[in-house]
C-alpha cells in the first residue's frame, strides 16, 4: 500500500502533518511517499491508496494550484475511480472553483470540487465543531481566514451538531466526493475521531489493521465528547 503526502515541507499548518505520523502508526507496512513541492507527483504515474495534503500558507495555496493545475484530468478520474484523499484545512479549496480575495480579485482553483471560498484575512475564525459522520459522533477545531459557499449537489462529510459548517447557514462541514474526504477540522482529525480513522483505514482496505494506541484514543475522546457537549 502507497501513501502520498503532497508538500509536506510547506503543507504542514497547525500541526495536520499529524494526521500522517498516526496514520504511520497504524499501517506500519505501507510505503510513505512524500512529494516536495518541485517533484513529479506520485499519482501522476501511479494509483496510492491514499492523497494526503495539510493546511498551509495563502501564498502557498497559489502555488499548489498551479503546481497541480497539469494534473486536473488525473485527480478526477483518481476521484473518480474511489482513490481515497484526506485534504484538511485550506487545502480543500485548492480543489474549488475559485478563492475571492478582499479586494474582489479570484484565485481560480481547480475546479474539481463545486465550491467557492472567500478570505477575509482580518478576521480569523476559531471555534470548536461538534457533528456527525454516519451516525457517529466528529469533534474538532476551526482557524481559518475564509469562508466556504458550496455548490448545488456538494455532498456533506459531517453533518452539523454544534458549531459552525462550512459557512453560518451550511448544515454540514466539509465535502466528500467518492472517497474523497475534505474538511476544515483541525486537530489532527484522525487522532481526536478513531471512528472516522477506522472507516477510512477500512476504505484503503486495512479492515483487519488495529487502530494505534485504541485504547487511549477512546477513553481521550469519550472525555472530550463530554466536554464538547457541555461547554459548546
């Protein structure tokens, strides 16, 4: 099993990159593949079970874009065909239509996703999310400069509980297109939600792979659900 981490000398805001050192602890015979930012990406050629990309600077996120702009018709057809893709952060609106700056001016995305975003760097964003993910409870946290509009026929990944969607007026927070898995939650996600890490290790195909440190990781967030629900 091949994994890629895409940029992660620049992708790696808000500590993310740790969603990939747990995922390294639970699936200790896959193949870890990092692709820096002036290389050939992996699934250019071949097909990882897994894309990951983490939040990273505006200035990046241009040129991310237009580092992946050659390879649209690739990423769709991966898509497509049920490669899974953990993008956190504002890595989910590389694969957008387009991010509206202040001033009125666009960054045009990928367009891959039927979603806008727009920035409003004087005013950052933080809170605490509380939703679901097929009937199981998601907790995280938010910081963000931008606001995210989605399309007609955007597919949900967590359904909303407490705290803020992808905007005020969104009942759900994040995107999911097949396998592909887009939120703004920060946390790592992976380490504060082992139900959502073991439905994603059972999509590459690890049904029988045991999630790293269970224990702990239940018993911290059966604590934090608790806190979620009575301080939120």
């Amino acid at each position: 099993m091949k994994i890629e981490i895409l940029f992660p000398e620049f992708c790696n805001l808000f500590g993310d990159s740790g969603n990939v050192r747990y995922l390294r602890k639970c699936l200790p015979q896959a193949e870890f593949v990092e692709t820096p930012l002036d290389g050939v990406p992996l699934f250019a050629e071949d097909a990882p079970a897994l894309i990951c990309m983490s939040p990273m600077s505006e200035r990046i996120q241009e040129k991310v874009i237009e580092k992946l702009r050659p390879y649209r018709s690739r990423l769709r057809a991966l898509i497509d065909g049920g490669t899974a893709f953990l993008f956190t952060g504002n890595a989910v609106e590389v694969l957008g239509e387009y991010i509206e700056n202040e001033d009125g001016s666009r960054l045009e995305g990928l367009g891959l996703l039927p979603l806008s975003a727009k920035r409003d760097m004087m005013h950052r964003h933080n809170s605490l999310f509380l939703g679901s993910f097929e009937g199981t409870p998601v907790m995280g946290y938010k910081s963000q400069f931008t606001t995210t509009y989605p399309g007609e026929g955007v597919r949900g990944l967590f359904q909303v509980e407490r705290g803020v969607g992808l905007n005020k007026k969104c009942p759900f927070e994040g995107v999911r297109d097949h396998n592909f898995f887009g939120t703004y939650l920060l946390g790592p996600v992976l380490l504060l939600n082992p139900d959502f890490t073991r439905a994603l290790l059972d999509i590459l195909g690890a049904q029988n792979v045991p999630l790293a440190f269970e224990e702990d990781l239940r018993g911290a967030y059966a604590q934090r659900l608790k806190d979620f629900r009575e301080k939120m």
